[in-house]
C-alpha cells in the first residue's frame, strides 16, 4: 500500500521541496511507497495517479510551482464524492493521504476525513493567511521577490520624480505588503484589515514629496478605501466563484496624480510573486513539513495539519486550523506606520 500526494488550490514555490521531503524521508527512514495524484483533487477523483519515487523527486526542491499539477476541483462535486474517492485509492493501492494545499483544500480534506479517508495536511498560503501556523512556505519568496520589484520601482520613480504604487497579493490579509512595504521603506502600506481614507493617502504622498522623496504606496490586491464595500474586481470569478481581485493600483494611481499633480504610475505584481525558485527559507521549511507529514501519516494523525509554532514543527487538527485568519495585528500595522509619510 502507497501514500497519494496531492497539491491543490493555488500554486507557490516550495510545493516541490514539500514532495520530495516526505517521499525522501518516507522511503528512507519508513520503508514507504508514494504515487501523486494529478492537479489537486481531480487526480483524486478520476484516479490520475503518477509514480513518485526518488528518481522522479531528484532535484525538485529548488524548482517553483508544482510537478503534481494543481487545480481548484471540489472533490464532492460532479462524480466526486468519498465512496468514489475510497473506490479509487482501493484500487490503486493507495492507504492515505498528504494533502498539501490553503485553507479550502483543507476543508474538503477535513470532509473526507470525516467521511473516513486517512488524510494528513500540509498548509499553503503564499498570503500568510493560515493562523494555525506560524509561517507557511511561499510567504518569504513573494515577500523577497515583491522586495526587489519595490528597489526597482523606487529607482525609475526617483529619476522621474514620480509617485509608484505597487500592487501585490493579499486576497484578505495584508502580510505580503506589510513585509515587502516595510523592507523597501515604502511611504504607504495599504492592506485589507485597515480600511484608509484617500484623503490620508494623499497626506502620506506629499509628505513624502515635500521630504523630496518619490513616493511609493504599496497596495494589497484586497485593501479597501473606507468609501469601498468590498475589495476591488474587474476580472470575473475564479474556479470556485470568488471574485477574482486586482487592480485596485490602477483606481488609486490617477486619484493620487489629479489630487496632487505628481505624476503617478501603477505596477501589478501578480502571480510574479508566486513563480520561480522559492527563497533558501522557504525550501527548508517546506522539506521539513514535508518530512513531518510522513511522521503524520506513520503515527496515525489524521485529520491534522502540520504546523510551525516558533522554529518546532507541530501538528493541529484541521478544524482549529480552519476558523481564523491570520490577520495583521493592529500593533504590527501601527509599528509599520510609523514609517508612513
Ligand atoms: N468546504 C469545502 N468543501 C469541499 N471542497 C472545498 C471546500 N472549500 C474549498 N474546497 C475546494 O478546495 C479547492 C481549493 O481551495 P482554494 O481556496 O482555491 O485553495 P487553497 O487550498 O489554496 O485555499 C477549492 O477550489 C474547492 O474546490
Ligand atoms: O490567480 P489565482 O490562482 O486565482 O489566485 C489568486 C489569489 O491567490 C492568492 O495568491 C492567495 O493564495 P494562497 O491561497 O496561497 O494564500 C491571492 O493573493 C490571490 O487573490
Ligand atoms: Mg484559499
């Protein structure tokens, strides 16, 4: 009998030191076999297995998004289901499960697990949203990569005496920026847990102009003026009937140029932030939760997620996993803000 690996949801860079930390250390210290099932729970669902063995895993840890494939399926829909997901992993000869994936492949894990699969998780979340863990593996790489786009935005914004407003992920939680606005002394942090005022946004701007600075705002794909009732978007809805967020850089910059008369420009960052090789940190963190999935699976602990607690690797149940965001506390903004304007 096997462990099935699966990465689904969104993709970051890490998933693949993930996979191979549990199948190294599950064929070396455990005596196990893997096979990972294609594109998140689809692979699940239809019995898209490929083999997983260390010839297949060599190398992969320095390499972004994922070789499994991901997709946002929800394995209860269509011809989903437990007793077809059972079905499947009967035959194939599949035993349990390392789910690596946010908070929603958690809660259809947390389902199966219900429904009597054995199912351990590994959290994802290039947001840093997850509040059951410290840190996750992806946050650190778009932070560093977010960095170095803000370097290079402050250089062109300085030769042009212009107001550059960078726009980076953050769906409902504003880490990404606070962090990468912090690191590049950004002179505005906007993020979704602190509704602001464009009248303070023009104040920070010009005080930043009148130190004879080139102003940079950062945005959070789901900040909200306090004059918005919900994040900004353009762009439809994504496989699982969200809205799809970004622009909000774009409906701030001209605001910011008419209120002020600096010439202002907007930069999306998008899914740069979640491509390419994740940061030394990330593929540590990522081996050793992957390594501490397999622990999981051979001690039996199902319906759990590994977790970092400081710098030890635990594990939580999926349900005190899944009820709260990791929001950016009030005290960490205000720190932040002193450095505003
Ligand atoms: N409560 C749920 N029950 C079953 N499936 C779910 C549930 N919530 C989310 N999912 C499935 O898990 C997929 C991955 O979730 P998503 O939020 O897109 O990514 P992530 O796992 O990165 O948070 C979703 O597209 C959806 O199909
Ligand atoms: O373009 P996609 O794949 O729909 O994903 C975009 C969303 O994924 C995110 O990057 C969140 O990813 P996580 O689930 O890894 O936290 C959001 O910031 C963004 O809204
Ligand atoms: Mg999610």
């Amino acid at each position: 009998m096997s462990i099935g690996i699966l990465t689904s949801g969104g993709d970051c860079p890490g998933l693949n030191a993930v996979i191979r930390g549990a199948v190294l250390k599950g064929i070396q210290i455990y005596d196990k076999e893997f096979v990972g099932f294609k594109d998140g729970w689809r692979g699940v669902v239809e019995g898209d297995v490929v083999p997983l063995e260390r010839k297949d895993i060599q190398g992969i840890a320095k390499q972004g998004g994922t070789i499994l494939g991901t997709s946002r399926t929800n394995p209860f829909e269509g011809d989903g289901g437990p007793d077809r997901i059972k079905e499947n992993m009967d035959r194939l000869g599949v035993e349990s499960l390392i789910a690596i994936g946010g908070e929603g492949t958690l809660a259809a894990a947390k389902r199966l697990t219900d429904a009597g699969i054995k199912i351990v998780g590994v959290p994802k979340t290039v947001d840093n949203d997850l509040s059951a863990t410290d840190y996750t593996f992806g946050f650190d790489t778009a932070v560093q990569i977010a960095t170095d786009a803000m370097d290079r935005l402050r250089t062109t914004g300085d030769s042009h005496g212009r107001c550059m407003v960078a726009e980076v992920m953050g769906r409902h939680v504003g880490w990404i920026a606070l962090h990468s606005g912090m690191a590049s002394g950004a002179h505005a942090i906007l993020i979704p847990e602190q509704k602001t005022s464009m009248d303070q946004i023009i104040r920070w701007v010009e005080s930043a102009r009148a130190r004879g600075r080139a102003p940079l705002v950062v945005v959070a794909e789901g900040f909200k003026l306090d004059t918005m009732d919900d994040a900004h978007s353009e762009r439809g809805l994504d496989a699982f009937g969200r809205p799809r967020l970004g622009g909000i850089g774009d409906v701030l910059a001209p605001e910011i140029e008419a209120r002020t008369g600096i010439e202002t420009r907007a930069t999306t960052l998008g899914h740069i932030q979640r491509g390419g090789t994740p940061t030394a940190y990330d593929r540590v963190l990522a081996t050793r939760y992957g390594m501490a999935a397999v622990d999981s699976v051979v001690h039996n602990h199902w319906g759990r997620m590994v977790s970092l607690r400081g710098t030890s690797i635990t594990h939580v149940a999926f349900e005190d996993a899944l009820g709260t965001l990791n929001v950016v506390p009030q005290s960490r903004y205000d720190e932040a803000a002193i450095l505003f304007g």
